[in-house]
C-alpha cells in the first residue's frame, strides 16, 4: 500500500478508536468539532448535484430563448427587407420532446418523439434544434409522434443563401442537394442554406446546412450543389416543436 494511503487509513481507523476510548462529554466535544470536516465531501457532493440540476434547467430554458430570439429575428429580418408596412412578429412557441426511438438502419429517416395530442401537436408541424432544422412531425397520436427528418428520401424543404440571396430547394436524394440552382447562380462552397419562408410549413431563417460541393453537370440549365446538414440526426436526444400564432398589440 502505498505511504500516503497508508496515512489515511490509519487516521480514519484512529478516530473511532478515540471515541471508544474517551469518555461521553469529550466524545460529544470532539463529534461537534469533527463533523463539519469529515462530512465536508458529502456535502461538496449533494451542492455539485444540485448545481447539475439546476443548470440542466437552466440549459433548456437558453435554448428555447435562443431558437424564439433567431426565429423572430429571421421574420424582423424579411419584413424590413420587404418594407412592410405592418410590423406584427409571429411569437413562437417552442416544445421540448425527447426521442423514445429512431430506425437504426435509417432507412426512413424517422424519430419517435415523446409528445403528441395532448401537448397541441400537430402534422406538418416544424421541428428543429439549436443547431438547425431536423424536419417536420409526420404522425401524430394520443402520448407520442413521428418526426420525418431530412434525412427522408423525398424530403423537401425552401430554400435561400444567405449570403447571395439565391433561392432554391433542398431536397434529400440519398444526400442533400440544393436543387434548382442555374449554372449562372453564384454559389461558393461553404455558403449556410436556412428556410425561405416560402412554405406553409417552415418560418424563414433556421438554418439546414452549408454548400459542401457544387459539381456542374451536363444539364444545360442547373447545377449540382450538395449540402452538409447542420444537424446530425443520429446524435439527437431531444427536440423542439415550432408553432406560432399572431402577438397581439
């Protein structure tokens, strides 16, 4: 054993040999004045867990600010750009989910979430991450709902970049392309893709990826432009829910 252990194994083992050995009002002394050191790990341990709870908390209370700040500064954003005379923002309502279960195989391109009816969900229903976009709810029951994520062959969501302003659609073809872009469109790799806003389903400005490759084909209209998404599906563990409805004045 080795020296030091060997010193902290014989202090712990002389204590309650003191204590046996002393008589009551001392044992009671030496209690008092000791137990404030010997119980300072335990202690230091139930403070650190309760810190984790509490910041596990406060974690998720940042991240449903974070997405309603870039969702509603996305929509500011179009509206200035359009000059519209009226200035009413959507306010989004954000809903966690947890994921209870994916396809392994990822042949569909599917996660099973833990919400459903009872929490107002609904099909069509945008869901995201504070990274980007997942996808949309396909299926919704009673305790529990289907996520299709653009993982999903036919997937297809609008789309625009950000930083040249071209518009088009990305569309899951055993990868994303960034579809409808003309061979004349200017596009550079690593260019970020987010939402239109030309849907029915998705609000303007979550993110879906960034141009990773663009292969000119011999289509004499369009090019071929390949997405990295911003998210990894298969690492997901949980889900927010977007629904909106008009702030009032």
């Amino acid at each position: 054993m080795p020296r030091r252990q060997l010193i902290y194994f014989s202090f712990f083992l002389l204590i309650p040999i003191i204590f046996l050995l002393l008589n009551e009002p001392t044992t009671l002394l030496l209690s008092a004045r000791l137990s404030p050191v010997l119980l300072f790990p335990v202690k230091t341990i139930t403070e650190f867990l309760e810190f984790l709870t509490i910041s596990s908390s406060r974690i998720e209370e940042l991240e449903i600010q974070v997405n309603q700040l870039k969702l509603e500064n996305a929509e500011l954003k179009e509206k200035v750009i359009l000059d519209t005379t009226e200035f009413k923002l959507t306010e989004f309502r954000l809903v966690k989910a947890r994921i209870t279960g994916r396809d392994p195989t990822n042949i569909n391109g599917c996660l099973y979430i833990n919400k459903g009816k009872e929490h107002s969900l609904y099909v069509n229903q945008p869901v995201i991450s504070i990274n980007g976009l997942i996808g949309k709810i396909k299926f919704v029951d009673v305790h529990s709902s289907i996520v299709e994520t653009l993982e999903n062959q036919g997937f297809a969501v609008s789309t625009v970049d950000i930083k040249t302003g071209v518009h088009g659609v990305i569309k899951q073809r055993g990868s994303l392309i960034f579809d409808y872009i003309r061979i004349t469109d200017k596009i550079d790799i690593g260019d970020s893709v987010y939402t239109s806003g030309m849907s029915e389903i998705f609000p303007p400005g979550i993110l879906v990826g960034t141009v990773q490759e663009i292969h000119q084909s011999d289509d004499l209209f369009f090019k071929k432009v390949y997405i990295e998404p911003s998210v990894q599906v298969n690492r997901l563990t949980s889900v927010y829910l977007v629904s909106r409805s008009e702030k009032k004045d």
